[in-house]
C-alpha cells in the first residue's frame, strides 16, 4: 500500500524555516571565519559580507522587536505594507541574522489559521532562497525590513475574507515575536484631496465619501478666514480654524455642486491699504 506523502502548505512552511535555522548556523560560521581572513589581510579593515561581523550574536534580552502596518484599515485592492524592526536597546554592539527568511512575515486570520507568509502559506509557495546574513547593530541602532501583501491567499490566489488578522513577525535565532492587528473591510477607505492656495480658481470633481483638505497660509502679512462652503448639504464641513494658516476639512456628501471660499486680509489694514486676497475653488460631486 502507498501512503500519499504529500506535504500540506503549513509542513512546508515549517520546513522551510527549519532550513532556515540550519542556514543560520552555516552562514555565521562562513561569515566569521572570512571576516577574520578579512582582518588580517587588511591590517584591520573587515571587509563587508552584508554587514560587518560582530562577535557577539544579539539576544533577546540585549533588543526590541515590532511589527507594523501602515494603516488599520484596508479595502478592497488596497495593499498591506508590513514593517519588522529589531532594536539594539543594549550597550553592547552585536549581529542579527537578516535575510529571505528573517525576518518572516506571516499573516493568521481571526481564528488563528496562517493565510500568507513571505515564504509561502495557505497554498501559496513561493522560492525562498535560504541565505542568511549578519546585520550588525550598534548601540540603539534599528534594523527594518519591509513586505508587502496585497490580501490574497491560496493556490488560485483570491482575496480573504474582510475580518481582523495578526501579523506576526519573527528574527531567526533571536528568541522572541512581534504582533500587530489590522481590518479587512468591505469598502475602500475614502480618498483625501489636498487643496493649497496655489489651486485656487480650479475644478475639482469628487465621489461621494471623498474628503477634502484646504490648507491656506501665506504672504505672512495676511490673515485668513476659515474657508467656507457655499452648499453644505453638497459639501460638508467637519472642521476647521482660521489665522496666518486656516484650515478646513470638507466631506462630499452629496450629489451637486459647491464652492469652497475663503478671504486673507492685511494684519496692517488700514495703515497699510493693501487689498485682501480671496480663494475660491469650484467642486462637483458625483455618484
């Protein structure tokens, strides 16, 4: 009798780190012995391999690990940028191992079930070389490396279910993890437009749910109202204050059409009989 041997994509992945630690082991004996050679035959100067060899590997007690996203929210098509950082928060320089594998970046649902990783996941295997190298970090040095995921996870790559996920990220030989939660929404978050004096006269067309940033200042002589909407039911304003630098926050809530106003008038009037200054800018909403 034959049994099916086949290996299920979360045996891959833990196969694929074991590789990973043993490379780990190989590549600090390699990295030391030429950075050695590399001593001698410079007078002092090590010659870089990645990085410039510590003795020293960093432990758990001697760092900090985080992980990050670069937003909370996400929607539909949007990407997940993920950030791994290790902190040398000791007095004492040493290396961490860097490379395909490390640090791993790895994706669970609500349930605790792995969907993506850099290596592979949830039917999904990727060509991870397994090379590692040393990074040496100084005294409260950072090292951070970046991922990117764009929602998909399977064989026929297709988007996961909106919920909240974990990112778990993970430096190899240094014991110890970094976690981080974001959403999955069913809609894309709404677009922001930033609008300076300089656009003033110009046309804007906007969707509903998009906000709109008019940030006026300048010459410094000038004060400047708050800037207005002519059709608050069109265009809503949710914030705003006025000074040497104004600045309104507009919702599109509605379709129709709007303008967006706002008068800079002299500090030294009527001493100085300089002309106050007016921006304008026409919106439409649509959809």
């Amino acid at each position: 009798m034959t049994r099916d041997r086949r290996s299920s994509p979360g045996h891959t992945h833990a196969f694929a780190r074991a590789l990973g630690a043993v490379g780990v082991a190989l590549v600090l004996m390699i990295v030391g012995s030429v950075a050695s050679a590399a001593v001698n035959a410079s007078k002092g100067r090590v010659s870089h391999i990645g990085a410039k060899a510590s003795s020293v590997s960093c432990t758990s007690s001697m760092v900090s690990e985080t992980a990050a996203t670069n937003a909370r929210n996400y929607g539909p098509g949007s990407v997940v940028t993920m950030t791994a950082s290790i902190h040398n928060t000791s007095n004492q320089t040493c290396s961490v191992a860097i490379g395909a594998t490390s640090p791993s970046f790895i994706v669970d649902n609500s349930s605790g079930v792995e969907v993506w990783s850099n290596c592979g996941g949830a039917g999904q295997i990727h060509a991870c070389a397994l090379y590692l190298m040393l990074e040496t970090l100084q005294p409260g040095a950072t090292y951070t490396k970046t991922a990117t995921w764009g929602q998909r996870s399977g064989a026929v790559a297709t988007r996961v279910p909106v919920g909240v996920y974990e990112l778990t990220a993970r430096f190899d030989v240094v014991t110890g993890q970094a976690i981080a939660k974001f959403n999955l929404t069913a809609l894309a978050p709404p677009r922001t437009i930033d609008v300076t004096l300089a656009d003033s006269g110009h046309r804007y067309s906007l969707v509903r749910g998009t906000r709109l940033v008019v940030q006026l200042s300048g010459p410094a002589i000038y004060t400047w109202a708050e800037p207005l909407s002519s059709n608050p039911a069109v265009l809503k304003r949710t914030g705003g204050s006025s000074g040497s630098a104004s600045v309104a926050t507009f919702v599109a809530e509605m379709k129709g059409g709007a303008r967006v106003t706002a008068t800079g008038s002299p500090k030294c009037y009527p001493q100085c009989l300089m002309p106050s200054r007016l921006f304008t800018i026409t919106v439409s909403v649509f959809k």
